[in-house]
C-alpha cells in the first residue's frame, strides 16, 4: 500500500512556530509522501512562509504543496512559493511532479490552487461583464493546468496519481458549509479534470466546515483535508499502487 498524509488550511502565522513539527516528524514512521493543500499562512506574507518552511524542512519524506486563497492575500504568491521550495518542497501549479515513496513505489501528484464558480446546475457562466467572463475563465485555467498534469504523469509511469488543489472538485465535500457560498469554495471543472486527466484520489481543502469524504462523477475519491474537518495534524489515506 501507499501511504499518502494530507492536511490543508494550517494557516500558520509566527506565533504558531513548532505546533506541527512534532506530529510531522512521525511521517516517516506512517506515510510515504505528504501533501498540503493550500492555505499554509494567514496571509501570505514570506514570514509566514518561512514558519511553514521550518516546519517542513528535512521530514524524511518529500512534500509536495498547493497555495491557497491565503496564500495569495499579501499578492506575494512567487516570495512565498519559492520559500517553500528552499526548504524541499515541490510546489505546483499546473505542474506535475512524481516523488519516491519508501517502498520505491512513484507516486504522481498534479497540482493547482484552483478557483470557484460553482458546480453543475448552479454555476457561473461565461457571459456578461468582462469581470465575470474572466472569473471564469480563470477557474478554466487552472482546471486546465491540472488536467494537462495529470496527463503528464500517464508518460512518467506511476504507481498511483494523485490530484492536489486547495478549492474543491465536488459539492460533496462541502456539505456542512452555507449553499450560499458554494459557488466560491470550488468548482466542477476540477472534477472534470480529475476524470479526464485520469487520478486514484483527489485532495483539497478550503471548506472548514466542510466533510470529509466525497466522489466526482467518475468514481474518484475526494479527499477534504481542511485540518479543522479532519481534526490532526494530517490524514494518512492508503492506495493500491500497481506494485501491490
């Protein structure tokens, strides 16, 4: 099996320096890889960057990430990600990477931040003011970046294919938040890119008040790793690789 530890909206800040890190250190003992889906700071500014960098430094496993909404607010996306990457992690958006697990098995991440307009039946629509047409077109965007990812990894022969993004593919997992504000915690363009593209599991996070465990149309399993929804520090979720 391929052990995949996931957690999203830690939203760390300097105060909260070393809360994780104990619980992280355990991540070679229980998991191959570990994913965190988005919204790492509070406001994205490269100080906060830099506590999440401490904490994530030199784990024993590869860390793979997404930014989200958070992270983006101090308009400093680029400072931020690069910090990350300083200290090993492999951040993506539109971009594909595969990393090593402990049992040499290739585990293939496809990653984007994401965005919303909603979900079928009750979506944003192309149409109108310039504002709403590029609202839309830039949830399209980055659905696009990870279907074209995902495809990417059909090339890199991977055991498993996984698909990071902090906004949700599915409603299902958003259940427990107001239906009102649906349309802004994620979009079905993402599941349509994690069906097509292909993908064992989908993991994002964004929707606090949010549930768990989900399923776009196509029969992939979402994952909503939001840490008030799973309530530790990460989850670890087990997939049958091809070497199983």
């Amino acid at each position: 099996m391929i052990r995949v530890a996931a957690v999203g909206d830690i939203h760390m800040g300097p105060e909260s320096q070393g809360t994780l890190r104990p619980s992280f250190e355990t991540l070679p003992e229980c998991a191959d890889v570990l994913l965190l889906a988005g919204d790492l700071t509070r406001h994205g500014t490269p100080e906060e960057a830099a506590v999440v960098a401490r904490e994530i430094k030199d784990l024993g496993v590869p860390v793979v990430a997404v930014l989200g909404n958070h992270d983006h607010h101090d308009e400093r996306p680029e400072e931020v990600t690069a910090i990350l990457r300083d200290a090993g992690a492999h951040v993506l958006e539109g971009e594909a990477t595969v990393v090593t697990g402990a049992d040499g098995a290739r585990i293939g991440v496809a990653g984007t931040k994401g965005f919303g307009g909603g979900f079928v039946g009750r979506c944003a629509g192309e149409f109108g003011e310039p504002l709403m047409k590029e609202f839309v077109r830039y949830s399209r965007r980055c659905a696009d970046g990870l279907h074209g990812a995902l495809k990417d990894l059909e090339q890199r022969d991977c055991d498993v294919r996984v698909a990071l993004t902090h906004f949700s593919p599915v409603p299902d997992t958003l259940a427990g938040e107001p239906l009102e504000i649906y349309p802004f915690l994620g979009s079905y363009l993402l599941a349509e890119a994690v069906d097509t593209g292909g993908a064992d599991l989908a993991v994002h996070g964004h929707a606090h008040a949010g549930t768990e465990h989900g399923m776009t149309s196509g029969g992939v399993r979402v994952r909503n790793v939001a840490q008030p929804v799973i309530g530790q520090a990460f989850h670890v979720y087990h997939l049958p690789g091809r070497q199983t």
